[in-house]
C-alpha cells in the first residue's frame, strides 16, 4: 500500500484510537505476570537475616527477569513481628518472618519451641525442623492462611546485662528482663525469678538506657547490631532458646500464583535459607568480637554452670508441658537426642 499525504491523516487516528483503547486496558492485565511481594520484617539492615533476604530477592529478580519483584522492609519498618505476621495474614503485605515465639500466637502447636535448652546445638536444631515434624509444622499454618517456605533462624538466645556477668540461674532473682511478648518465655523467666518484662523491640534500648530493664536475651548477632550491648555489657553464653524463624507467605497469594512461579519462589526460598544458615555461625563470632573489642564481655559458661542452667529448667518443664502439645514437645525432645527433659514429662 503506498501511503500518500491524504492517508496519513486516516493513520494518526487509527494511531489515536488504538492508544486510547489501550489507555483504556487495567495496568494490571498489560503486566498480568508482574508478581510484586512486599517482604517485612524487624531486623536490622545487614544482619545475616536481612542479607539472606535480599539474596532471595536477587535470584527471584535474575531467575524471573524481573518480573518477580521483591521489597525487602527490614528494621521495623512495617511494624513489629505480631503486627508484621497479622499484615501477612490479611495480605496487605505478602511476606515476613518472625521469631517462632510470635507464630504460637496464630497456632499454639508452635509454643513447643519456647521450651528451653531444647537443642544442644544449631545441627540439631537443622535437622530436627527439616524433618517431618517441620513438615507437619507448617501444614498447621496453613488454616490461618499462611503458608511456611522454609525454616530461618534467630539462633540461640542469650543474655545481656547492664550491671554484672550472670553465671547462675540464682543471679536472675528480681533482674528485670526484657522479653518477647511469648506467655512461656515470660513463664520460664518467673520459674528463676527474674523479674520478665516484655518490651516491644524498637524500644528495647531506650528501655535499657532508663532502667525499665536491666537486661535482654536475643542472639549475639541481634543485641550487637541493634546496639544494645552498649547499655548492657555483660554478656553470657547462655543458648536457652533456639530462635527458629519460619519464612511466611500468604497462602492466598501464593495459591494465586502460577506453577512455575510458586515452584521459582519455593526454591529461591531453599536456597535462601542454606545461604542464612552458612552466615549465622561466622557472623555470631564477629558479633563477639566486636562486643568485646567495644569493651564489653562475653562468658562462656563451664560444663557443671550449664548444668544447673539445664537443672533450673526441671521444674518449668513439670509445670508446663501438659499446657501445650505435649506429644509434640516429647517428638521434639526425642528427635533432638534430649532425654534429660524426655523423662520429666514421660
């Protein structure tokens, strides 16, 4: 066809009207693949957490083309982990990943795992959560309409005092603690007589610079990076609590998404969580080094004072273990190789 002056005018408005009706079409249907996943979550920007969470962003991003986006909101940024979890359950943000202790909250199978001195080490902790009682875990979840992707990790919690180096459980009595918000914690902490505060964690510090607590338990790697080893210096190895932290998505949202894309998202999240886990153990020793290279101190406990830490657990586990799932908590204890407590609640 040979365009002529007369013609083009006829063009521009087929021209015209095709951009029109195009205007006219959602952005949403001329991006139907675009996947966007606004991920949420309370640790500081480059803690071991974070930075495995932006390299799931990056192999999502690379493996998608860009089409799978993910925002990563570290810091609090989005709110604290309940209200993070509650945001994901409601699907106005589609990730997060909060400390076990908050996920007993949407289903209290989950309180098993803020019995203390559980795992002796973070092996054992791997294996036992991706096993088939992880497995069972997480299908647990999926009634409130979230779905677990994979296990992370806190690691183990710890203690940091203001006024003095705590050896003994004895040395506890009347120490006002922060906590998390979790019933058990609070409860184990009471059992030694301490004194459990619960502190939402952007106020941690402040609250250790007043004197509403003198102390805080969280791993190594979060008390230094949050700068709270800077009100309270003394620092304990005392590995009461291993601190899991279920990668959650919302399960509508998730469901929503093509095979190919839940298959691309479930394994970016694998992958996330092994690059997690080869960071956290050298990345906990850096965190100690630096404590002690800004001039506070870090004790490791002998064998016999980790014993009556473990001892001072007896009656906590007495108390308690008939007021949640008590089969699970025995299959946990088990498959961790802890017969200590196996026979306390036998």
């Amino acid at each position: 066809m040979m365009i002529t002056k007369r013609s083009i005018p006829g063009l521009v408005t087929s021209a015209l009207l095709v951009l029109s009706c195009t205007a006219l079409i959602p952005s949403s249907a001329l991006a139907a693949d675009a996947v966007k996943i606004k991920f949420g979550h309370v640790i500081p920007t480059g803690d071991t957490q974070d930075v495995a969470y932006r390299y799931f962003a990056d192999i999502l991003k690379d493996r998608s083309d860009g089409r799978i986006q993910v925002e990563t909101y570290p810091d609090s940024q989005l709110g604290g982990e309940r209200e993070l979890v509650e945001a994901v359950q409601a699907g106005t943000i589609e990730m997060t990943a909060p400390s076990v202790g908050v996920v007993a909250n949407f289903d209290p199978v989950f309180e098993v795992f803020d019995f203390p001195f559980i795992f002796k080490d973070a092996a054992t902790a791997y294996r036992v959560v991706d096993s088939d009682i992880g497995t069972e875990l997480a299908q647990k979840l999926e009634k409130s309409d979230l779905k677990l992707l994979g296990w992370g990790e806190n690691g183990f919690r710890n203690l940091a005092m203001k006024n003095e180096t705590v050896r003994t459980p004895d040395q506890m009595k009347g120490q006002k603690l922060r906590t998390m918000q979790v019933p058990l914690h609070i409860a184990y902490w009471k059992s030694v007589g301490a004194a459990p505060t619960p502190v939402s964690f952007p106020e941690v510090f402040s609250a250790l610079q007043q004197g509403v607590v003198v102390g805080v338990e969280n791993p190594f790697e979060l008390l230094y990076s949050a700068k709270l080893t800077e009100p309270a210096k003394y620092l304990t190895v005392t590995n009461h609590i291993y601190d899991p932290e279920p990668i959650l998505i919302n399960k509508g949202f998730f469901d929503s998404l093509s095979a190919d894309d839940q298959a691309l998202i479930t394994q970016a999240a694998d992958e996330m969580v092994q690059k997690l886990r080869s960071l956290k153990a050298e990345a906990t020793e850096q965190a100690i080094k630096n404590i002690e290279a800004q001039g506070g101190t870090v004790t490791a406990l002998t064998d016999a004072e980790h014993q009556l830490w473990v001892e001072s657990a007896v009656p906590f586990y007495k108390e308690y273990s008939s007021k949640v799932d008590t089969a699970m908590l025995k299959r946990l204890l088990e498959a961790a190789d802890n017969p200590r407590f196996v026979e306390v609640i036998d």
